[in-house]
C-alpha cells in the first residue's frame, strides 16, 4: 500500500519559520561577523602600513641624515682636495720656480767659474811673460854686471897704466933737471908732447908739491924741480 502522504500541521509551519528566522538570523550573524573580520583584517592591514610607513619614514629621516652628513662630508673633502690642488699647484709653482733659480745660479756659477779660469790663464800667460822678461832682465843685469865689473878692471888697469906712465914721464924730466944740463931739453920735449903730456906733468908735480908740502914748513919754497917741472908745464899748457 502506498505510503499516504504527510500532511503538514499548524504546528510544522510554525517550527519551519522558526528555522527560517534561526536560519536568517544565523546567517545575519555570520555576515556580520565576516564583515568584523574583513574590517578586522583591513584594520589588521592598514595598521601594518601605517607601522611600516612610520619604519619607512624613520628610515628615510636616518638615510636623509646620512645623506646630509655625506653631503657634507663630501664638501668637506670637496674643499680639502681643492686646497689640497691648490698647495699643491702653489708648491709645483714654488719648486720650478727654486729650480729656475737653481739654474740660473748654476749658470750664473758656471759662468763666473769660467771666466775666473779665463782670467787665471791670463794671469798665468802673464805670469809667464814676466818670469820670461825677469830671466831676460837677470840675464842682462848679470851681463851688465860683468861688463861693469871688466870696465872697472880695465879702468882699474888702465888707470894703473897711466899712473905709471905719468910717474914715468916725471922720473925721466926729473931725473933729466936732476942731472943738469936738460932743462931746455925737457922744456923742448913739453912744447913738442901735446896737451896731455903737459897736464900730466902739471898734475903729478902739483901732487908731489903737496906730499913735499907737509915735510917742510908753511911759506917755503917747493924743491927747484918741481917748481921748475910745475912751472914749466904750466907756461907751455
């Protein structure tokens, strides 16, 4: 036999709708409660980014700061190697202009050695000049000494030779008066013999006056031939 149909009751329909309320109210809780969750999340979420930013933003601040002290780090450098570029320039200027000045000291050095050499070679040629002439200037005072030394011999010599000839000549008129007779003899040879003769015999009578002179007393007569001899040669000059 089929199975007869059920047929709902007042009191079925009334849990029905209540299931449906229980069923509606459950899913408006369980909406409700996704919408908690998402917002949750989204809260979960936002506060994350805003805890990142705030990390992002600390960062940037340190990193600008960092970035300021390299900067200005970097300006320091920037103007100690510019100062560095500059001594270091001034100093290049500094030590080519000490080697042009060495240079030209050297050179200045150089030339004033140089001509100092020059001037030494000079003073040696002189030198040599003179030590020349000083030998040729000895050598002639030597050769003038010695022909000095040879005419005062000979002078000597020859003055020897005409003392003896003077006192000659006087011995032999003397001698001639002496013996007597001669005068006009010896008067004759002094007119004949030249002036010479005669001035020798004045001379050498006078000097025989003089030496008899002191032998006798002041006012006496010279001896008779002397003054004869003197006298003689004295009319005939």
């Amino acid at each position: 036999m089929p199975p007869r149909a059920k047929t709902a009751s007042p009191s079925g329909r009334g849990g029905a709708t209540s299931a449906a309320k229980i069923k509606a109210k459950t899913v408006a809780v369980g909406a409700k409660t996704a919408d908690e969750v998402e917002l949750k999340v989204l809260d979960d979420r936002f506060r994350n980014v805003l805890e990142d930013n705030d990390i992002l933003i600390r960062e940037i601040a340190k990193v600008s700061e960092e970035l300021e002290m390299s900067r200005a780090q970097e300006e320091e450098l920037s103007a100690s190697w510019k100062a560095t570029v500059m001594a270091s320039l001034r100093q290049k200027h500094a030590v080519q202009g000490s080697m042009r000045n060495l240079q030209n000291a050297q050179r200045i050095a150089t030339n004033l050695q140089l001509e100092d050499a020059k001037h030494i070679q000079e003073l040696q040629d002189v030198l040599q000049r003179l030590q020349s002439v000083n030998r040729q200037l000895e050598f002639a005072e030597k050769v003038q000494h010695e022909a000095l030394v040879d005419i005062e011999h000979r002078s000597t010599a020859r003055a020897n030779r005409v003392q003896k000839v003077k006192r000659a000549i006087y011995k032999i008129l003397y001698q001639a008066q002496q013996d007597g007779g001669l005068e006009e003899v010896c008067a004759d040879l002094l007119n004949r013999s030249g002036t010479l003769v005669r001035s020798v015999v004045a001379r050498e009578a006078q000097r025989e006056a003089l030496e008899l002179s002191t032998t006798v007393e002041e006012g006496d007569d010279a001896p008779p031939v002397v003054g004869q001899l003197s006298q003689s040669s004295n009319h005939n000059t």
